[in-house]
C-alpha cells in the first residue's frame, strides 16, 4: 500500500440534489472565497451523500441491482465540464466524492472518468467523514 499525500480542496456541495453535477461555477465560486486550488491538491467533493451508505436505496436512487439497476442510478458527481476545467487549468492530482463515482448516477459515458484519468488524475470514490475536513489544508 503507497501513501497519498496532498494538498486539499473541499468543494462543498451539501445541498446537491441527486442528479447535480458539480460545474465549472462552483469552482471558480470555491475559488473566489479561497483562493486558486493548489498545485498537486486533491479536490475532494462534500454531497454529504456518506450518509445515505446504510441506506442503499438513498445511497444509489435506486433498489434495484445489477444492469436494470444502472439506468435508475442517481446520486451527485463532477459535470464534465468541470473535470476538463480541471485538466485546462489547474495542476490536481486527484479528485474524490463521497458519492459511489466521480461521475453522476445518470451518466452512460462517464466523460469526467474519461477525462480525468486520461490526463492522470486520480479519482476516488465512496470517500466519507468529509465534513470533518477544511475547505483548504
């Protein structure tokens, strides 16, 4: 097992409905309060989503398993868009959300797994406690 230390950006989207996607706007708004995200940070994503996870029907949008599952998925994720700002203008080395994929419930192409990881940038997903973590560190 290797260590992952960086520098942190929590993008607070608390209020996040299921299918919300996180944009470019909520970046720069992050920014705007706290300033250019790091060299190397990590942005992680606060839905507060994590405490659906006993619940797996709150957790995923739906009750239903395997491929009749995947259409009826909803929980929050990072637009495309946002992931491509990313990869344009700021140097992160990874990406989480507290939700069970970088990419929204509803996705079928998964465009910011695509984007992100072809550029190298690390995504995880599943991350918890985030409320417990700064905006910056």
């Amino acid at each position: 097992m290797c260590a992952v230390v960086a520098r942190l950006a929590v993008v607070d989207a608390a209020d996040a409905d299921p299918d919300y996607l996180l944009s470019v706007e909520d970046l720069t708004a992050w920014e705007t309060e706290h300033g250019q995200i790091a060299d190397g940070a990590a942005l992680l994503v606060r839905t507060g989503w994590s405490s659906r996870w006993n619940d797996r029907t709150a957790y995923l949008g739906t009750d239903l398993t395997g491929p009749e599952a995947v259409p009826e998925l909803h929980f929050p994720g990072i637009g495309p868009e946002a992931a491509q700002w990313l990869v344009d203008n700021r140097n992160v080395a990874a990406v989480g959300i507290d939700t069970p994929s970088i990419d929204y419930g509803q996705s079928s192409d998964y465009r910011a797994h695509v984007i992100l990881y072809s550029a190298n940038i690390v995504g995880f997903e599943n991350l918890t406690n985030l409320d417990r973590l700064p905006a910056t560190g």
